[in-house]
C-alpha cells in the first residue's frame, strides 16, 4: 500500500460533481460527472427476463436501460424464466455494444424485497452510489490526509456520510473555497490534459505509450526518450523500474479498465524480469481498482486486469468547460 497521505477536493455541485486525489504533488484521479453520465454500479432494479439464452447460460433482462443487461446463470439458485420478475444489482457498467453485468446476489443494507413490493419491472429500487461515495469507499481512511469540499454547505454531509461507511475519515473534511485550493483549479486542469495525452515521459527520459483499444489496453515501455544529454545510458532495467511504478498511477488517473497489456523493454536476466515485476505490484497498491497481475513472459509482457467502473477520464472529459 502506498505510504503517501493524499488531499481529496470534492465540489459537489447540482449541475456538476468533481472529485480529485492528489498527493506527492501529483493528481492520482480525477473524476467529474454531470447528472445522467456516471456508473450504474451498485443500483438495484426490478427487471423483468427477455429471454434466456442457454447456449451462454445467461439471461437478458430488461431494467429500464437502452440495453437489457446480461444476468450470469451459473451460479444461481432457481432459473428464471421468460417474464419473470427478478430483483437484480448492476455489477459492471456496460460497455459500447455491451449492456450491464448483472446479479441476483444483492449486497445492501435493506430489504429489497420489501422495495419491490407493488412495483412492476422495469424499475430502480436503489439507486447507484454516487461518484463521490464510491470513489471514497475505495479508500482507506488512513491514507487519507483531508477532504476538501469547496462548499461549506457540504461538510456536515460529508462528514454524516464519513462516519457511517468510512469512519476514521469524518474529522478529515473541511471548508475551503476553490480559489483557495492548493494545487489551483488551473493546476489539477494541466494534470488532467498531461494525462490526455497517449504519451508519458518518464522522469528518467523513458516513455510510455497508452492506447486503449475496444478490447484491451496496450502500454508500450520503451527508451527512445532516454536522456543522452544527461550524459549517461538509461538501462533497459532502470527504465522499466520506472514504468512500473508509474503505471497504476496512469490506469486510475485515465480510468482504463479491463484487460491492460504491459510491453516492458526485454530483459534476457530472469532476476531482473522478477525485480520489474516485483516493483509493478508493489506499485498497484495506489489503486484499489486493480485486481489481478499476472507474471511476465521472456519477452516482457505483462497482463493485468482492473475493474471498470463509470467512463475514462477522455469520455468524462469530452465536451467539459471550465
């Protein structure tokens, strides 16, 4: 887990939430969300089965979406059948052509049966968490320095909400205008367009290149920054040592999620390969998000998966002003 104590800014305005962590005087995420535009996770709906498809052990079930959602049938009890109603949780949020991942195992604190009740499917029972809860929720409380919101309205809800789900984190939210913001407005909004950009360069003259296709996102680590001015070779190990730990940072930062392909630079020494490897799980401590990294191949890939949640700051960001 990272040592770093992170600042959180919230602005949580009716036209427009903002939520930034920033530490070590860098921007590690940032998320902004009009009404209508952030992740269906976690709501809970009474749908009604379109069909079951037993060739995918799978039904479509309509929740009131442009899309009906996939329900996995392994591991349910009873099979639903065409038009039942069924009360279901939005485990993942859809993607281009793909509607939401769906469960009939429903994680909340109340009795949705007793929600459901009188209604008819389609409809919402709970809704989704908000941005700001969700992106709280991940955290742990002792890693967090303060949470600024730049209303003063905010705090006392903030705070309730702190010292229900996350307590240790209640006494850490406070008032401070946005002009008074340290690092500015301005500052976070040039992280955010650094973080635009496919290109990273590496501290040490190496280079990331981002590419997020539609099924996967591919990372190419090479050295063709690598600082000759500085007077020295960069080694293929050094770089390397670099993009690992620069990686996660850039995965929560853009929120890319899915399946990444990491090409790190070949390294013919196993040890070293294990060092890179190594520095790269340490590294995913700063992102909650990432579930799973698998081991690197002679050739310098790596794969590792994270959980997608909402859209990429690109699709967040298209479109936004001031």
């Amino acid at each position: 887990m990272s040592e770093m104590r992170e600042q959180i800014f919230l602005s949580l305005h009716p036209e427009r939430t903002e939520f930034y962590r920033w530490a070590d005087d860098r921007l590690i995420q940032a998320i902004v969300e009009k009404p209508g535009q952030g992740s269906l996770a976690g709501g809970v709906y009474l749908g009604r089965v379109l069909r079951v498809e037993q060739s995918l052990n799978a039904a479509f079930v309509e929740i009131g979406l442009d899309k009906p959602g996939l329900l996995p049938l392994k591991r349910q009890g009873a099979q639903p059948t065409e038009g039942d109603a069924v009360i279901v949780q939005v485990r993942r949020d859809g993607r281009e052509e793909k509607g939401v991942r769906l469960t009939t195992s429903v994680k909340v604190p109340v009795d949705v049966v007793a929600l459901a009740k009188g209604k008819q499917p389609p409809a919402q029972l709970i809704a989704p968490p908000t941005v700001w809860h969700t992106a709280l929720e991940a955290l742990a409380p002792e890693q967090v320095a303060s949470i600024i919101c730049d209303r003063r309205v905010d705090v006392a809800p903030v705070a309730d909400w702190c010292r229900k789900h996350r307590r240790g984190m209640e006494d850490k939210v406070a008032f401070l205008p946005d002009r008074e913001w340290v690092p500015s407005r301005t500052d976070i909004k040039e992280r955010v367009a650094e973080a635009l950009d496919e290109e990273v360069v590496l501290p040490g003259g190496g280079k990331l290149l981002i590419e997020p296709v539609r099924t996967l996102t591919a990372i190419d680590v090479n050295s063709a920054a690598a600082t000759a001015e500085k007077g020295f070779e960069r080694t293929a190990l050094s770089v390397n040592l670099e993009a690992a730990r620069e990686i996660p940072r850039q995965l929560a930062l853009r929120n890319l999620g899915g399946i990444i392909v990491i090409d790190f630079i070949d390294l013919e020494n196993r040890n070293k390969r294990e060092q890179v490897l190594e520095a790269l799980r340490q590294a995913v401590g700063i992102d909650p998000a990432i579930e799973w990294v698998g081991n690197m191949s002679r050739l310098g890939l790596v794969e590792l998966l994270r959980r997608r949640a909402g859209p990429t700051l690109a699709e967040m960001w298209q479109g936004q002003n001031g």
